[in-house]
C-alpha cells in the first residue's frame, strides 16, 4: 500500500452459536475500520468451533495471500483461534503480506504478551526483517 492510498480492511467475526453477537462483533469491526479511515472490501464470519470448519477465515487468509487487503479487524484474537501454533501462523502469515491485525476489546501487544505470542513473534519479525501486526 502507497502512503496515500485508503487502506483496505477485512472484517471477520465467529462467535459460535450465537449468530446475533457474531454480527455485532462484524458491524462493530465495521465502525472502527471506518473510524480509522479504512475502505472495507470485506467480510466473513464462522459459526464452527473447528479449525478446519472455518471457510470464513480461509477466505480472509486468501484474501492476505493475494495481497487484497491491508488490514483485517476482528472483536477479539480468539476468534481466529485459540491455540497459540494457529495464531502464530495467523501472525506470520500477516507480517509475510504487511497486513495490520486490529482488535476491538483489548491492545493486540498485551494480549499477545498474554499468549506469550509477543516475543515470538518480534523474534519473528525481527529475524526475516518483517514490520509488526500492530
């Protein structure tokens, strides 16, 4: 992304069983991807609690892949997932493609540091010579 273009963002949201605050989580993704002046090309949600039932979240990692998006917003980290080797390639894959990961309910870096996912992945970064999630 050129410094003068509008970003573009991503929206996922999966809260399982409970589609009426899956859409909350999606609309307010929405308000803070616009707040933050990106343009949302956008969105997917997930019902499943299975890694491998989750077409929603594979279609934002290829929207990442093809290069589509500079940003993906989501309420909480988990819902990407729950288990630390998936949001470390979650993480890595971002970092691969410059893409910001923003969350609604807490900062990214604490939460991450939580995880013990920080350091991981600035060791990450810092090796392969990659700018931050954050």
């Amino acid at each position: 992304m050129k410094d003068n273009e509008t970003p573009r963002a991503w929206l996922y949201a999966r809260v399982p069983g409970n589609d009426t605050r899956t859409l909350e989580c999606l609309r307010d993704c929405a308000v803070q991807a616009g707040a933050d002046g990106c343009q949302i090309i956008g969105s997917s949600t997930d019902e499943k609690r299975g890694w491998l039932l989750r077409p929603g979240c594979r279609e934002m990692q290829q929207k990442i892949k093809s290069g589509e998006v500079d940003a993906i917003y989501v309420s909480r980290i988990r819902q990407i997932s729950g288990k630390e080797r998936h949001l470390f390639a979650f993480f890595k894959l971002a970092m691969q493609h410059n893409v910001k990961i923003y969350t609604q309910e807490y900062n990214l870096r604490d939460r991450l540091h939580n995880y013990r996912l920080e350091y991981r992945i600035e060791t990450y970064a810092w090796q392969h010579n990659l700018p931050m999630p954050w």
